[in-house]
C-alpha cells in the first residue's frame, strides 16, 4: 500500500473538473485561460494558462503518478516546481522541491518487502536528513494502522491510527498530537457497492465538528455531497462527462456553477464558469484540428 492510496475525504470546496481530450486531435486555446495536454511516449503533460499566460504544469508517468509540478508567475517566471523520480514498479522513491531555481528539500521514500512504504524521509543531504521523518506500520493484511511524523530530535510530532472494518475498508482514523492518548476521531460508513457514505470528525472532546455525506448515480458517480459548510451537485451526460456542477453554501445557497459542453466526438468545447447570480466569471472555448 503506497502513500497515495490513503484517502482524506473532508474538503469543503471541490474542483469540479471531469473533461478527456481525444488522443488524436490537437489542442489550440481560443481564449486566455486554456488546458493543453500532450501525451508523448506515454508521459502525459498538462499546461494550464490564465489571463494568456502559462500558470501550473503537470506531468504524469504512464501509472498516472504525477512526477512533475509546476507554478508560474508573471512573465512566464517559474515559482516552485515539484519532481519525483519513480522506481521499476512505479513507485515514488525520491524527490525534490524548488523556489525558482533553487533546490529546497529534497524527500527518500523507503519501502518494504511487500511494497508498503514504511518511511519516508525529509530534507536529504550529503550530512543527512536535517528535518523529520515520516514513519508507517501495516498489519497482516497489509493495510496501514499507524503512521507517525517524527522531529530531528526523535519526538513524535503527529500521530495518526487507522482501523477498518471486515470489507477491508477505512472505519476509523484518530489523529493525536504527540503521545497523547486523546485525539480527534473520524468515522466512516459505506453503501453495499463499497462507496463511501458518509464521514463524521469529532473533537477530542467527542462534539461533532463535521459531518459529510455522499450519493452516487446508477454508474457510480458521485452527484451529491453535503458537508455543514458547503453542498455539491453534479450532473453528468450519458457518456459520463460532467456537464453542470453547482457549489452551494450554508442553506442551499447558490455560490458557485461550472457547466460544460462536448461536440459529437466528445471532445469539451466550452466551459463556464458562473457567479451566485448567474454571470459569467470565466468562459473557456476550445477546438480542434485532426492530422
């Protein structure tokens, strides 16, 4: 079990993005905020711009790992950039975090026999790891139960447990602070197709500080979340796109719609984005040439 499969199901804003490009057109941006994506020997490479300048870049191996981000400022100057270099089997084992051109930190990812990541270490140099450390155990069904951020100085900073139900799946996380033995709590509960239901966070003193609850459509799509600080509503097309998102806040309060459009090869055409009374914030056109 790698890091990346541990999900954190509490956001209170989500993305609402669902769009695929044919492989075999090529992409031209019409407006000022634009998505490019190549795909180049397998590697795919997402350009994202905004106001007509390049903002965000990122890169995914052939397993749909990212191994490269970028953030860009005014001018095409590039702020930070993430990279991670992988292993036969696909895995992250290194990687690196620059401030321009500066080299920050960098990250060794230390696995077991079975896969499992079991550490994980911060700020590698030719003197060592001048930060913290990141330590997991897995029980004997290979799932993750203990997961520890660790100072220089060998304290426990942060301590998360996991337990889980006989389906296999994640029933509780508790999150301590250092070596207390009280903590918050969240719980999780799924429908019988193994979706998640529903998840509630209680602090340390058992009040209930968040509740989320999902539905999903016949295809397994998620349609609807509700959380005490925002509600999502997501309608998809018979091909599964997603052509309308609505974000709500505090009691059914329209703050935020995407809606999208594809032509008959099912490539996205338009996009928009919409303000609680229906203007236009941002409006994205796109087409494309065959070869």
């Amino acid at each position: 079990m790698e890091l990346g499969n541990k999900i954190k199901v509490f956001s209170t804003l989500i993305l609402l993005i669902g769009i695929g490009f044919s492989s075999s057109a090529q992409f031209i941006p019409e407006d000022k905020d634009a998505l490019n994506r190549i795909v180049k020997n397998r590697i795919k490479t997402e350009y994202i711009y905004r106001n007509g300048e390049l903002e965000y870049v990122n890169q995914y191996a052939p397993n749909g790992r990212k191994i490269l981000f970028e953030k860009y400022g005014k001018g095409g100057v590039r702020l930070i950039r993430y990279k991670w270099e992988l292993d036969s089997l696909g895995r992250r084992v290194r990687g690196e975090f620059f401030v321009g051109d500066s080299l920050m930190r960098r990250h060794v990812y230390i696995y077991d026999l079975k896969g499992n990541c079991v550490e994980a270490l911060k700020n590698e140099t030719k003197e060592g790891f001048l930060e913290r450390g990141y330590h997991y155990s897995y029980n004997k069904s290979n799932q993750l139960v203990l997961e520890e951020h660790v100072l220089l100085d060998g304290t426990v900073d942060t301590r998360f447990e996991y337990k889980y139900n006989t389906s296999g799946k994640m029933s509780e996380e508790f999150i301590f602070k250092g070596m207390d033995t009280q903590g918050k709590r969240i719980t999780f509960s799924y429908y019988d197709t193994g979706l998640l239901k529903e998840s509630i966070l209680y602090e340390k003193d058992g009040s209930l500080t968040l509740k989320y609850v999902a539905e999903y459509d016949v295809k397994k799509n998620l349609v609807k979340g509700l959380s005490y600080q925002f509600d999502q509503m997501k309608i998809r097309d018979e091909k599964g796109n997603l052509i309308k998102g609505t974000e709500y806040q505090g009691e059914h309060i329209i703050y935020n719609t995407y809606l999208a459009v594809y032509d008959d090869k099912n490539n996205l055409t338009e996009t928009k984005d919409l303000d609680a009374n229906g203007n236009v914030k941002t409006l994205r056109t796109y087409r494309y040439v065959y070869f």
